[in-house]
C-alpha cells in the first residue's frame, strides 16, 4: 500500500477519532464537575448563551465537516478530468482565444514592474497587458510605461486616468480590453506560468461566467505572514475548493479573477458603492444566474501585510466590504425558492463574517467568567481545544491538498491561541461601525517590494 495514495483517507479516520477523543473528554469533564455545572444552569441568562454557543459549535463542526467533504469532492473531479481527453474548443494553440491582463495600480511604483514582467513569462500564446495607473502620485505610470517600450513580442499597454478607485480602474480595463476573455489583479501580484491555460479551460461550459484563482502568500518571513499563509491556505482555499463544487465560489479574489468579457458588460462591471467589490461583482453574476468555477493550479502570489496595524486595517475593510456587498444583495436571504443556492451562500457569508467573530469573543469571555465565577475553568480549556483541534485538522487536510509546507500546521495553534482573536476584535468592530454608518476611507497598504 502507498502512503501518498491513501494519505487523504487517513485524514478522515484521524478527523473523526479526533473528535470523537475531544468529545470524550469534555463529556467527562462535565460529569466530573455536575455539582457546579448544575448551578449554572439554574440562571437563564447563562443557560441560553450555553445553548447558543453549543448551537455555534455545532454549525461549526458543520461547516468545517462540509468544506472538507465537498472540497474533496472538487479535488477527486479536477483529478478524474485531468486523465481525460475530450475534443474541446481550446486544445490547440491556434484556436486558444486572446486575453486581456487587466493590472490595476495606484501608487505601486516599488512592485509594478516586477508583477508586469511576471506576466511575460506566462505559458499563453494570446494575450495582452493592460496597465491602468489610477492617478498614481509616485512613478508607477513610468515604470509601467519602461517596462512596455523594452517589450516588443506581447502587447503591453499603458493608460493613466485622474485617480478614481479600484473598481473605476477596472471598468477603464473592461472598456479598453480586446480580448474576449478579461483576467483582472492587482499591481502586487504575480501569477504562476500556468494561470491563464488553466482557468480558460472552465469557459468550455457555457454556463461558467467567471473562475477564481488561488491566492497564496510571497512574503512569509514573520509570525503574521506565515500565519496569514496557512489562513489564505485553510480559510480560502478550502473554502473556495469547496463551493466551486457546486459552482457558486462566493468571492472571485481581486489577485486573480478571469472573466468573460460579455458577462462583464451584462452585469455593468463593477461598483463604486462597497468596499469590497470584487466579493459584490462575485454576487452580482451569482445572482444573474451564473457559475464560477475556482482553478487551484491558477496561483497568484501576493504581498500580505507584515504588521498587525496594516493587518487589522485590512481585515476591517474586508469586513465592512464584505457587510455592504451581502447588504446590497440582501432580497436573496428571504427567498430561498427563488435564489436557490444563493440564498444559502448569502447566510453562509453573514455566518462567518457576523455569527463567527461575535460567537467566538463571546465564548471566551464567558467561559473565563463561569470559570472563576463556578470553578468550571476545564470547560474554558476544552472549548479553546475543541476549536483548536478543528483548525490543526482543517490545516492539515489543506496542507495535503494544496501540496504547502508541513510547517504551517503547527501555525493552527497559535492561529487559535492569539491571531483569531485579535482579528475577530477588529470584524465585531467593523461590524458594529458599519451599522452605525460609520465614515471610512478606502486605506492603502504600503507595499515592501516582496515580488
């Protein structure tokens, strides 16, 4: 028997006798300590946060059991396709349609050139670079601008427009594009040779509008880099493997996003209104009835930020992002008939960026409180292990999958220990500020020339 053939099998058995161990041990743990648990629940105040945090921990399990599940499912169908050979539009190079790289950038004069001759080097007969500089004060339009006089072989070229945002840059992109087929990211990223043959295979299937590419990080050289690398690994990847099951990947990521260039135009390119509006396009074209695919040899490798001042402000505007696009989308919630699979990802996307942080804070605030207040501090010890156990396993069935480094695994510990926290802060801050209609501003991360 080879290991490597039967390694994702193994996974299975160590997630359930896992589990199965931890549930043990917090059932005995309760009964040991019934006296004091007894009283707990005689106020009723407590006994209800009890059942909503058992109630959490149980869609928890959920999610985590279903992600796995249905991402595997994906991995055994990229597989099963790639031992077939069926005649298809796109096999020869003569017959491979043109694409247009769409690079928007806003003061990235430190990365731009590096992301733009990244692109030369990818495996594609027909494509073009299209730099849009949003009004840049430093010199990335010049450096864009090098880089496309020294080359002659794929066309490269370079617009400058008075600065208008990130999703004014990529409609600029859209309109000028000649390709039939649009891949859009970011100044700071640099895509794997493989990118545009692999996502442009998924456009076979007619009902496919758009295919998300995986983003991983390039910058590990820190705690926070290197857990933001598992994080991207386990919490995006999983997640996305997940759902392109089903067809519906909820966020094409703003790195590495392909498109049909018709699609685009149907859906009026993308908003000004969130500040997320790569995850509000994504819903856009769901809710207009179309698949996305996720490609996962597609790879896009990003600049994360290596500070945690720069990494909260991130994960804040993700998360009102995140908040105003569900908003604007928000009739699917109600209409289960009518928005199918919509409707579900919609609750699935308020559940983890509302239900999780809030539950999560509220679950360690309150099993420190019964444990000083009832001398139940085992039970604060068994749900910080619970969680922990079901992120080390999350992260090792990624780490297979994905083919990363072991090392990351043993990041889930202090993934759980101190980073989730302070993230899960800064989402019920988001939350709470985008509520109340609080201003922001779109906030730019200064980029450290990692590419």
């Amino acid at each position: 028997m080879e290991i490597k053939k039967y390694r994702r099998y193994v996974w299975a058995v160590a997630i359930v006798v896992t589990l199965t161990t931890i549930l043990a041990f917090s059932y005995q743990s309760v009964r040991e300590q019934q006296g004091s648990f007894s009283l707990l629940l005689e106020n009723y105040v407590l006994l209800a946060i009890t059942i909503y945090l058992l109630i959490f921990l149980i869609l928890l399990i959920l999610r985590y059991a279903l992600l796995i599940l249905y991402s595997f499912m994906d991995h055994l169908e990229g597989l099963s396709s790639k031992h077939e050979k069926p005649e298809n539009l796109y096999r020869e190079d003569s017959s491979l349609p043109m694409i247009s790289l769409v690079v928007p950038a806003y003061n990235e004069g430190l990365v731009i050139q590096a992301a733009v001759r990244s692109l030369l080097k990818l495996d594609y007969p027909n494509y073009e670079i299209i730099v849009i500089d949003d009004g840049s004060t430093d010199d990335t339009y010049e450096k864009a601008l090098e880089v496309a006089r020294e080359q002659q072989d794929i066309t490269i070229r370079v617009i400058t427009k008075r600065n208008g945002g990130k999703a004014e840059a990529l409609n600029t992109g859209m309109t000028a594009a000649r390709g039939e087929f649009i891949l859009n990211m970011d100044g700071d990223s640099k895509l794997s040779s493989n990118t545009l043959r692999a996502c442009i295979r998924h456009f076979e299937n007619p009902k496919i509008g758009a295919v998300a590419g995986n983003v991983k990080v390039i910058n590990r050289e820190n705690i926070w880099t290197k857990i933001q690398a598992l994080e991207y690994v386990e919490g995006l990847a999983m997640a996305r493997k997940a759902q392109s099951f089903i067809r519906a990947v909820n966020i094409i990521p703003g790195p590495l996003g392909m498109f049909r260039k018709s699609v685009l135009q149907q859906v009026g390119g993308y908003d000004h209104d969130t500040f997320a509006e790569d995850c509000d396009l994504t819903l856009k074209l769901l809710m207009r009835g179309w698949h996305i695919a996720y490609e996962p040899t597609a790879i896009a490798w990003v600049e994360t930020p290596s500070g945690l001042l720069d990494l909260l402000k991130q994960r804040y505007r993700w998360t009102r992002g995140i908040l105003q696009a569900t908003t604007k989308h928000s009739h699917a919630l109600w209409q289960p008939r009518k928005a199918g699979v919509n409707c579900f990802i919609l609750w699935y996307m308020l559940f983890e960026g509302i239900m999780w942080p809030f539950s999560t804070l509220l679950g360690n605030i309150f099993f420190a409180y019964i444990g000083i207040q009832y001398g139940l501090a085992t039970l604060l010890f068994y749900w910080w292990l619970q969680l922990t156990v079901l992120d080390v396993v999350a992260a090792s069935y990624c780490v297979v999958i994905e083919e990363e480094e072991p090392s990351l695994i043993l990041y889930a510990i202090m993934f759980r220990l101190f980073y989730i926290n302070i993230i899960d802060v800064s989402k019920v801050f988001a939350t709470i500020e985008e509520w109340r209609g609080h201003t922001m501003t779109w906030g730019k991360l200064e980029r450290e020339g990692k590419l």
